[in-house]
C-alpha cells in the first residue's frame, strides 16, 4: 500500500540525501560510529562535562557532578555518554538539569 503511495519508489535516506537501494548497495561505508567517551567537547562552545561519579571498582554513585575548565580534575575526567554523562553549554545549563558543581 505504502509503496503504491509512492508512486512505486522505493528509496533509502542516508543524512538528508535519498538513494535507491542499487546505489546504497555500491557505496562504500566511510563512517565510523562516534565514540561515547571523550575529553573534548563536541561543540566548542559547551565544555562543562557534565560527569557521573563512580567508586574506585567502577560503580555507579549516582552523583551528577559538573566540571568547568581549569577546575582540577577537568582534564582527567573522561565523558561517557553511553553513561549518561553529557556536556553543557553554560553552568546554569548545568544547574537547570540537576548537576552539581564538582567540589575541584
């Protein structure tokens, strides 16, 4: 039914470009999938990492903790976003969702 909608095309969207399926067969795969942990913000413009703290065994403590830049433990702390852990923009961004300034 869909496809009698369509008029018969039948298409693929990759991004915001539609192929048919022939080409999406012949193009090779050139993306890779992102890594979910960083120090280096994805904008420029949002480096507050928004952190989840954990035990030295790797638990989950459940505190929401953000870190500015220059702030001591800034560069060794890793954002993992499969984790939950984000980036923000501004530390009101920060507040406003619940996350609390790191103590260093």
């Amino acid at each position: 039914m869909l496809h009698q909608l369509l008029g018969g095309a039948i298409a693929l969207v990759i991004g915001s470009t539609a192929i048919a399926p022939a080409q999406a067969q012949q193009r090779p795969n050139t993306q890779s999938a992102p890594s979910s942990r960083s120090t280096t913000p994805p904008d420029p413009n949002c480096p507050i990492k928004g952190n989840i703290s954990q035990t030295t065994d790797g638990q989950n403590t459940g505190r929401r903790l953000y870190h500015l830049p220059g702030m001591r433990d800034y560069e060794r702390t890793v954002i993992d976003l499969s984790r939950g852990e984000r980036w923000f923009c501004s530390e009101a961004e920060a507040i406003a969702a619940g996350w609390t300034k790191a103590p260093r």
